[in-house]
C-alpha cells in the first residue's frame, strides 16, 4: 500500500472512531435527558461513521495496481466518492431547510434540552471541529479531494450543532422562538451550498477538465526546451486520481531515424516526470514531422489557445 493510501486509511480509521464515539455519547445523553434532538445529532453521526468506512474502502482500493478492467488505476474512485459525499451534505441541508422551514410556518419552538444534553452538544462541537480540521489536513497533505469533502461535511456538522445551541439560547434570552428557526434555515442554505461546490468541483474532475492553466504551461515550457522539439500542440492533460495524464503531441525533423526520434520523445517524457511539480500517471507523446500545412485541430490546447490568441 502507498504512502498517500495508508495517509488516507489512516484519517478514515480515526473518522470512524471518532465519530463512532459521538455517536454514542449523544445517543446516550439524548436518551437520558429526554431530547429527541440531540437523539437525531447522534444519529447523524452514525452516518459519519458510515461516511468514515467508505473512505476506508476508497483507500484500500487505491492501493489496487491498474489491471485488464481498470488500466487507469482506481484513482477516480476518489472523485465518485466524493460525489457521493456531496449528495449526503446536500441532503443533510435539506433536511435542515425543511425542518426548520415547518418550524417557521407552524411557529413552533424547540423545548431546551437538559443539561447532559447541553454538554454532549458542547463536547460534540469541539471534536468535530478537531476532527474536521484534521481530516482537512489530510487532505491537503495527499491532495484527496475526498477526505477534504469530508472535512466540510463535518464542518457542516459543526456549524449546524453550533446554530441548535445559538438558536435555543436567542429563544430563550429574547422569548422569540422564531430566531431558532431562522438561524437553523440560514444554516442550512449554507449547507447545500457548500454541497454544490464539492459536486461542480468534483464534476469538473469527472468531465476530465478542472486543470490549471499554470500546469499546461509548465509542460510546454518542459517540451520546448528539449532540443530539437518543435511546435508541441493538442495538449490534453486529466486527472487520475491526484495524479496527472499527459498527452502532447510534438514535431521532429521528418529525416530523423525512429530510434533517434524515440530517443528525444523518450527525454521529453523523463523531463516532464522529473521537473513537473505533480504526481504523473502516464505521459504519452505523438510524433509528427515539421510541416506548417497541418490544419488546425479540434481537440486539445495549443501554446496560442492557452495564451487567448485564438
């Protein structure tokens, strides 16, 4: 297993405990003290402790070599899972909206929880966030858009906990029962929101796009340098997993032997791998002779597209 793979798995197992004790102690604490609430906030937390065993799952299939079914690896099962991430936030969202949108049509206000009840949603804030920031961090660290759409998951998590305890606490002090519920439907807005991002972004992964300019550049300036190498064009780049797929196509002299063009090709390739300042899956080069008839191609970025001349 790699390193990044055994990062992963390694966030993901302390998810799942983490989670799992939160889990526990709200579920407990809701039961004694009689709060249906802080019932449901621990069995959300049961589904984090789902989420958890699904980004277990995703780093032990990264650790897969590619093979005949998959010859791409199993990089992208990072960015379903992320998908999938995406939908349970945006669900979650929702069903904040709609609880706390009947809340504001009927006019009914939560009853304050007992104390234990209380000190569960403290303690539960804290180390949500101490997880969350350290899934973020992990993330971050392995460029695993997964674990860092868990860490948002479970920011939500904080901030929706966070909203219960300040929208119970402006009920209280002011007498208004309607403050509780619209802190709880701003919240949820910013949860589906935060939702909609990781899936547009995850998507864009997907689609094959989402690749910055910076690193298109980069490759052709690598390319260009080699001697001998003109005219690299139809530059298409995608990502396998945090990994990068390069394929570029270039120009030779059309009088050099095969071997003498696979040789610069071949430097090329080891250029790329060697200054590029990315993980690279696969670079795959196309040769062709020098010949300023060719027609412009659909497909893939040419050095004038890049800079917004064509």
């Amino acid at each position: 297993m790699s390193d990044r793979a055994k990062s992963i798995r390694r966030a993901s197992v302390i998810g799942i405990l983490g989670n799992l004790f939160l889990a526990i102690l709200k579920l407990v604490a809701g039961i004694i003290s009689g709060s249906l609430s802080v019932v449901a906030d621990g069995v959300d937390s049961c589904g984090d402790v789902f989420i958890s065993f699904i980004t277990l799952y995703i780093a032990t299939l990264l650790s897969k070599p590619p093979n005949i079914k998959f010859p791409y690896g199993y990089g992208r099962a990072e960015a379903n899972a992320t998908v999938v991430l995406s939908f349970l936030i945006f669900f979650a969202g929702m069903q904040l909206a709609l609880s706390s949108g009947k809340r504001l049509i009927s006019g009914t206000a939560i009853e304050m929880p007992g104390m234990i009840a209380i000190v569960a949603i403290v303690i539960s804030i804290f180390s949500k966030f101490g997880l969350a920031s350290y899934q973020r961090y992990m993330g971050k660290r392995t460029q695993s858009n997964m674990l860092i759409a868990y860490s948002k998951n479970m920011q939500s998590d904080v901030i929706i906990s966070a909203s219960v305890l300040t929208g119970l606490i402006l009920t209280h002090v002011f007498k208004l029962p309607i403050l509780d519920s619209i802190v709880a439907l701003l919240v949820s807005i910013w949860v589906i929101w935060v939702a909609i991002k990781i899936f547009l972004e995850t998507n864009l992964e997907l689609m094959d796009g989402n690749i910055e300019k910076d690193i298109y550049k980069k490759v052709f300036d690598l390319v260009e340098s080699i001697e001998g190498v003109k005219n690299p064009h139809r530059m298409r780049i995608r990502r396998v997993g945090n990994k990068l797929m390069i394929n570029i196509d270039i120009e030779l002299d059309g009088e050099l032997t095969l071997k003498e063009a696979h040789d610069i090709s071949h430097k090329a390739e080891r250029k790329i791998r060697k200054e590029l300042e990315h993980d690279v899956f696969d670079v795959v080069i196309h040769i062709e002779p020098f010949d300023d008839t060719i027609k412009e191609e659909e497909i893939g970025v040419s050095r004038d597209v890049l800079n917004g001349s064509k």
